[in-house]
C-alpha cells in the first residue's frame, strides 16, 4: 500500500448552524485518483475547500502525510503540496495567463519575457494552447479552465484537487487532462477529482467516494461499481435513462417567431440561417468552435454580426437589430448562458433579488413587486427548479455551483420570455438535476415559447429536442427531424 497523503477524520463544516458536510471520512493515497461525486449541493466542493485551506472545518481530524495540520487560508495549504483547481474560476481577469500562472510564485526579479517564456512551456507541456500573453477577462470558458489547471500545476504540489475540471473543456481538451492526470498519478502525486460526469469520473479514478446531503454514503473501487450504482448511492433511488418526450404531431402548423437568415460574423459564423417555431424545442449539435454560441449571442444582443452583408434576423416577421441584451430582453429573447460568473448573476445578492433583478430587465415584466411578492417569487422558482440552500435568503455565492446555475435559469425565465435560448443547459448539474431541466425544456415549448438549445451532449439534444440543426464551421449543415435523428447521423454531420 502507497503512502497515506491525506487522511480525514469525521470532518464537519457548517455554514450559520447548517451542515454543508458532517462527520466525513476521506483519504487518498500517493499515486491514486480518488473521485468525490454527489448531487448537487452534496458537499463535494466544501470537502475539497476544506482540504485547500480556503474554508475551516468546524470539527473533525486534518492529516497530511501523517502529520496532524489545520489549515487557516490557502496558503497554509500550498504549504503542504496541496492545490486546488476551483469550479468557479479564481483568476484575476485584469491579468495576462501568465501573471495567473505565476501569482505568488514571482521572484523578484522575474523578467516579463522569461515569465511568458515560462508559462508558455508549461502550457505546451499539457498541450493547451493559450497564448501567455493574452489577458484571462478575454479569454473563453475553456481557456480559462487550462490557465487555472496550469497554475495549480506550477506549484509543484504532491496533492491536487480538480472541482469539475471537464465541465468547459471540448473532448480533445478532456482526453488531454486525463493523460496529464495520468501522468501525474504515475508521478505518485495523489488526486482529488470533483465530477458530475460519471462514467469520466469512473474511468480516469482509483476510487469513488459518493456524498449524500452531506454525508459520506460509499466509498467504492472504481474497477468493481457501476454508473448505475453510484447513482442509487448519490440520489439514494434509480432514475432512468434519459427518455424522449412525447414527439408532437408532425406537420402540424406552428407559428414560426424566429427568423435567421445568412448571419455573418467575422469568420466564425457564416450565412447561418434557421427558423424558430412557437412551441418546439430546436436542437443545435455541432463541435464547439461551429459558431453556436456566437450566433445565439448575436440574436441576443450580446455580439454584433458583420455591419454590411452580416444577414438578418427577424421576430415575429421584423427585422431586429440589438445593439445590446437589454434591447433583446425587452422584446423577449433570453439568452441562458454558459458562462454563468461572467454574465449570469449578482453573487452577493440573494436568490430572491437576483429573480427580481430579472423581473426588472425587462419591460414585459411587472417592475414593482413588494417584499412578500418577490419572496413567493423566489419560493417558486426554488421549487420549480429545486434550488438548494441552507435558507431562502442565501446569497448566490453561499450556493453550490449546480445551484448557481439554476439560479441563472431561473433569472431568465421569471420575465415570461418569448424565445429562449439556452447553451449548455446541463453543464455542471447532477444527474437527477438534469432530468428535471429537460422536463423545464420541454415545459416552456409546451407553454408555447420557441426554445433553442444548443448542446455538446447528444444524449442531451436527442431527449429535447422536435427538431435538430447540426452546424459546421458556422454553418447549418443538417437537419434532422426527431424521428430521423439518431447520434451517429449528428456525429457524422457535425464532422464531415
Ligand atoms: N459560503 C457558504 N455559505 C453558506 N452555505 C454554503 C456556502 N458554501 C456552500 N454552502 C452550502 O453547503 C452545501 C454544500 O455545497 P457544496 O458547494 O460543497 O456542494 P457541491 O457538492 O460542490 O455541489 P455542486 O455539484 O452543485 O457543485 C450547499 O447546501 C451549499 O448551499
Ligand atoms: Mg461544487
């Protein structure tokens, strides 16, 4: 047996009286890839807060290598070898990667050309391709996720922590990361690694150690459990496979509300065209990189097409052209994105005010509700999308992150919205979460609204989806009814 790296003994953490974790045993051994799975709000992230010193354990046992240890900031921690790749990103957007990569290693006197020089190799060295000099607010979800993954590896740590590393990483980029945590196991670094993905986590991990509310329910040998028993471990019940809704009648005449004709952007999107129909969901598959997401910024006002020739867009038959998202929102386009830090949500603000904050971007809605209204508000919403929180008048930031993301669902919708768009809608949220934001999908078409999702996960576009488009390099290239739609017909579309 490897050398215990980490040992905890009945560790409990409470927030204002509340048990985010309690009385947890966990370790992990030198040269292993230990996974920490569970629902939503579970723990997961807290168990791994604790263990990199940026929160304190209310009670219960911390052993480093043996040693006894009580961690009072991160520091403390980085101290022992340990670093932690957050969930929400933790870098200073005002930076360059490199500074990132760097920050509290500089020297004193490190030049700027051998701190680029640096971090490009590092970088390099895991294959990602971030320019070092390229400042962290411009670069996308992805490339964030790497510089942040760089910099817990330039630490030089013995012990490193993933909190859903995958969750904006493309395939290509995921199948990197492993061989890079392959390599790290095979150093003999021990590693923590938070997914909601599971047959990734069970592929890449040793063990699995499943949490339940808080509380530690399995610890199993990744080589003898199942998708299936992990699942009955985290939601304490089986849930199915994802199963399609009922197809709707064929041919039958809907309104059509979303009109997009040979969009342009730069050389992202070109000639992009497709309607929206009042009442379906339409399905966009297709790499990432294919221009979803820049068209469905350019419908909502958040980028801007080509000034000539940059095609049109029209709602309900009239050409609309929104400088920014508020103009969108007026007319009832949302636009639900995956970048929820960036653009999602006020973080010190509660769910209540967040919800009401939505309520008042937009004209449609009403613009003055009382405190007990904006409170049933926030009670409704919570249960509609099972927002979990110690109280209801939690912040957004004492949230978990698949909790913060239905917040930024809940946010766009409560204004009644006409079009929705949603990218990635399931990134991030647990397996029984999941099911309930398809049966949301599926409830706002049934309520008449033309709903867009784009998706990297077929499985995914399959179960919502009456329609799906597939695109590539920023064109439409298939459509397939649902019928028709099969996942190799989409990979095949998607690819050549
Ligand atoms: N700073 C905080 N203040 C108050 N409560 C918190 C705080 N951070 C987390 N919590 C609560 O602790 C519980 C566990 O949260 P945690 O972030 O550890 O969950 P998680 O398993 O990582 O979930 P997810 O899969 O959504 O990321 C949740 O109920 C959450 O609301
Ligand atoms: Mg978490």
């Amino acid at each position: 047996m490897s050398e215990l790296l980490v040992e905890m003994a009945r560790v409990t953490k409470t927030y204002r009286g509340v048990h985010a974790i309690r009385d947890v045993d966990f370790d992990l051994r030198a040269g292993e890839v230990h996974a920490l799975v569970g629902e939503n709000g579970a723990g997961k992230s807290t168990l791994c807060k604790v263990l990199a010193g940026a929160v304190q354990h209310s009670a219960g046992e911390l052993r480093i290598a043996g040693e006894p240890v009580n961690f009072r900031r991160p520091h403390d921690a980085l101290e022992h070898g340990i670093a932690m790749v957050y969930q929400e990103t933790s870098l200073v957007p005002t930076m360059t990667a490199a500074q990132n990569i760097e920050l509290g290693h500089e020297k004193l006197l490190t030049r700027f050309r051998s701190l680029n020089i640096g971090a490009q190799q590092l970088l390099q060295s895991m294959n990602f391709h971030v320019d070092p000099t390229a400042y962290v607010s411009t670069l996308g979800a992805a490339k964030k996720q790497m510089v942040e993954i760089a910099r817990a590896l330039r630490s030089e740590a013995r012990i490193v922590i993933f909190d859903e590393p995958t969750a904006s990483l493309t395939p290509e980029e995921t199948l990197h990361l492993f061989t890079v945590i392959d390599e790290l196991r095979a150093a003999g670094l021990g590693i923590i690694y938070v997914s909601h993905a599971l047959e990734e986590s069970l592929k890449i991990a040793d063990r699995v150690t499943v949490l339940r509310d808080g509380e530690r329910v399995a610890c199993l040998d990744a080589k003898q459990t199942s998708r299936d028993e992990i699942v009955r471990h985290m939601v304490g019940r089986s849930l199915g496979t994802a199963r399609a809704a009922a197809p709707r009648e064929p041919g039958a005449r809907r309104r059509r509300v979303l009109e997009v004709e040979n969009l342009i952007l730069g050389t992202v999107v070109k000639n992009m065209s497709f309607s929206a129909y009042a009442g379906e969901v339409l399905g966009i598959a297709g790499l990432i990189g294919s221009g979803r997401t820049e068209t469905a910024k350019i419908i909502a006002g958040a980028l801007k097409r080509n000034r000539i020739h940059g095609g049109r867009v029209l709602l309900n038959g009239k050409p609309v052209r929104y400088r920014v998202p508020k103009q969108a929102i007026d007319d009832g386009i949302v636009y639900i994105t995956e970048d929820r830090k960036l653009d999602g949500y006020f973080e010190t603000m509660t769910i209540a005010e967040n919800l009401y904050l939505g309520q008042l971007a937009s004209r449609r809605g009403q613009w003055w509700l009382s405190r007990s209204r904006r409170r049933a508000l926030a009670k409704e919403w919570s249960e509609r999308l099972r927002i979990k929180a110690i109280n209801a008048d939690a912040k957004i930031v004492e949230l978990s992150g698949g909790n913060q993301q239905k917040v930024v669902v809940g946010k766009s919708l409560v204004a009644d919205p006409e079009v929705v768009i949603f990218d990635e809608p399931t990134r991030g949220v647990d397996v029984g979460a999941i099911e309930e934001i398809h049966q949301l999908i599926r409830r706002l078409a049934d309520e008449g609204k033309a709903v867009i999702v784009i998706s990297s996960y077929l499985p995914e576009v399959l179960a919502v989806s009456d329609r799906i488009l597939v695109t590539r390099f920023g064109r439409t290239v298939a459509e397939f009814s649902r019928a028709e739609a099969t996942q190799e017909k989409i990979m095949y579309a998607a690819i050549f």
